[in-house]
C-alpha cells in the first residue's frame, strides 16, 4: 500500500523536526530568563481543549505529546502517527499492518492485553501519558478501572458501534490524539481508489443483489453469520457501489444491528434471492471454520448463485482503519474481477 501521492511526515523526518524544535524551544528558554519566557511556555504547553467521548465531555491536552491507547484505538493511531508511548496487543490486526506499522506495532511497550480485563494499570503509569485513548465498546467499559486511569492522565474512552462507524470513531480517536493531519490523508487515499472502483464495476455490482456469510456464525449451535449493509464484511464492498438486500428481523446492538444468525437449514430461503454471495476467509484466502461449515453444506452447493459460479471470498473484513480498507479494496478489486468479464 503506497502512501507516497499524500505529503505525510515520516517518522525520520518528524524526529528531525522534534529535536529541531526541542532546539528552538531550549534556546527560547534560555534567552527568556527572567522575562516570563517560562511562564508563557508552560501556559503554551498546559492548553487544553473538551473532548466530547463515550464517559462523557473529558478535559484533554490540545497537542498530546505521550499517549496511549488500547482495543480498536491501536491500529488507527498508529496509522496515524500519533505519538504513541504505550498500546494493547491488537493481534487480531496483524495481518492487516503494512510493514512500516508492524514494526511500530512491534516496538512500542504492551500496556494491555487483547481484553479490556487485561489492563496493566502498573505499565501505563510507568508510560507516563498525557492522555489516554480507550477503544473498547461501551459495554466492556466496565472492565476497565477508569478512576484508576483518570488518576494517571485524561482518558478518552471512543469504541466501536455498529461495525460501517469504524471511519467517524477512527477519525475522533485521531483527533483527540492530535493526528488529523496523517488521517485525513489517508482517508482521502482510500476515498480517492473506492471511486475509482466504483467506477470500474459500476456497470455490474450495484445491480446484483448481494448476500454475505460472516465468520461469526455459531457451528456449535448450527447457525451461520448473515450479513447486510454496513456489516463486517459488507460496508466496503457498499462504498464501492454493492449493496446486500434484506435486514436483520430482530435488531440489537452494535453489529446486531446489520447481522443475524439463521439456522443453517433457513440457507436456501435467506439466499435463495441473491444474485450473488460473498463470504469471509482469512487474510492468507482459509476459510474461517465458521464459513467452512456452511460452504461444505449441500445445502450451499445447491444455492443458485453458487451455482451460476457467483460466489466471491473476501478478505480483511475486519478493516477498521483505512490503512486496512486499502488492502480490503485491493482485495475486492480481486475477487470481483471475473464479474468484469461476464
């Protein structure tokens, strides 16, 4: 994934301007001495600005310099650059991370484990933030010990919703960590090669009516994942010009809300209708058990899609940075293919 047509700082060059302006700021100091230089450098220094967030409006640094962040926050601040001192593991994105990200992802110290329950509130004190990004759906914010981090530095807590919301929730985690500048150059990236996609099959997608099978289903119970709109596995495929048909009869929250799990017997009447289906596998193209349980179904072979050769797997979708959605499209860009040659 090139990120070279967006002027971005790299992080060479963005260390070369802090030490420059460390510089500056010392030589500033000194000059200043007994002229209130100090005191106007630390007003400078202590500005801070209302954060609105999910445990309500926090009072947050203006230009965080030491931050860290936990769950969903990991992925997109690091894209972002932002500058980072401590984060979660976030193994599930691994697979996701260009190189240049895996190895920030891989040097900065682990505050926090895969879990909200997993918060080392020792490490994160040892961090010395400024501010701290929580990106946990609400409902798993009682596992964590706010107070206990509120008494370390400002906590921002900005979690998931429904799954399509990754791009306003990433956007105001890089926003409270001061990093809008790389984020909106990547997102105008993104946006700018999803056009150019959509362009490109607009002659076949939007026509088609889509339906999806997730890697959430529940084999154990005999239930599989169907998703629509705005889903997992779907809202990329929909910024292209897909659209999947039907909705979820009984809606919940959060991804509940653009999925639901049919028994496997109910496959034929849920995708009788569809002119064709995708489906979830893996970043290296496996079938997620989940998925494999219902593909290996006669019940599946005799689906009409399947068998007008209209199935497509579809990886990364669990993109949720843009970073991520540049290799989801990619990916689309892939398995779409044959429906430019029908």
């Amino acid at each position: 994934m090139s990120r070279v047509s967006f002027p971005r700082l790299s992080r060479t060059a963005r260390t070369g301007t802090l030490v420059a302006a460390t510089v500056l700021a010392l030589g500033a100091t000194v000059a200043g001495c007994g002229a209130g230089a100090d005191d106007e450098a630390s007003a400078q220094d202590g500005a801070t600005r209302v954060f609105a967030a999910d445990n309500g409006d926090v009072t947050i640094p203006a230009d965080p310099q030491r931050v860290v962040a936990t769950g969903y926050a990991v992925p997109a601040l690091i894209e972002a650059e932002a500058p980072l001192v401590g984060i979660s593991t976030w193994k599930r994105g691994e697979p996701m991370m260009s190189d240049e990200d895996r190895a920030t992802y891989d040097e900065l110290p682990k505050v926090a484990g895969e879990s909200a329950a997993e918060t080392n509130y020792e490490a994160i004190a040892e961090a010395e933030p400024d501010l701290i990004v929580i990106g946990v759906p609400a409902p798993v914010l009682k596992d964590v010990d706010v107070e206990r981090l509120e008494s370390i530095a400002p906590v921002v807590a900005i979690g998931p919703t429904v799954p399509g919301a990754w791009r306003e929730l990433s956007r105001q985690q890089a926003d409270a960590a001061g990093a809008l500048e790389n984020f909106d150059a990547l997102k105008a990236e993104y946006e700018k090669k999803a056009a150019e996609l959509a362009e490109k099959y607009e002659d076949v997608l939007p026509s088609l009516k889509l339906a999806h099978v997730g890697s959430y289903g529940e084999v154990e119970n005999g239930n599989f994942q169907r998703e629509f709109d705005g889903s997992w596995g779907t809202n990329i495929v929909n910024d292209i010009g897909g659209h999947y048909y039907g909705e979820v009869k009984e809606k919940g929250e959060g991804s509940r809300a653009v999925s639901e799990y049919p028994s496997i017997e109910e496959l034929p009447s849920a995708f009788t209708e569809a002119d064709a289906i995708t489906y979830t596998v893996e970043a290296d193209g496996s079938l997620p058990e989940p998925v494999k349980y219902v593909t290996e179904s006669e019940l599946w072979r005799n689906l009409p899609a399947v068998k007008k050769e209209m199935a497509f797997p579809i990886r990364y979708t669990e993109a949720a940075t843009y970073g991520q959605a540049m290799l989801a499209l990619d990916a689309l860009d892939e398995a779409f293919a044959p429906l430019l040659e029908q």
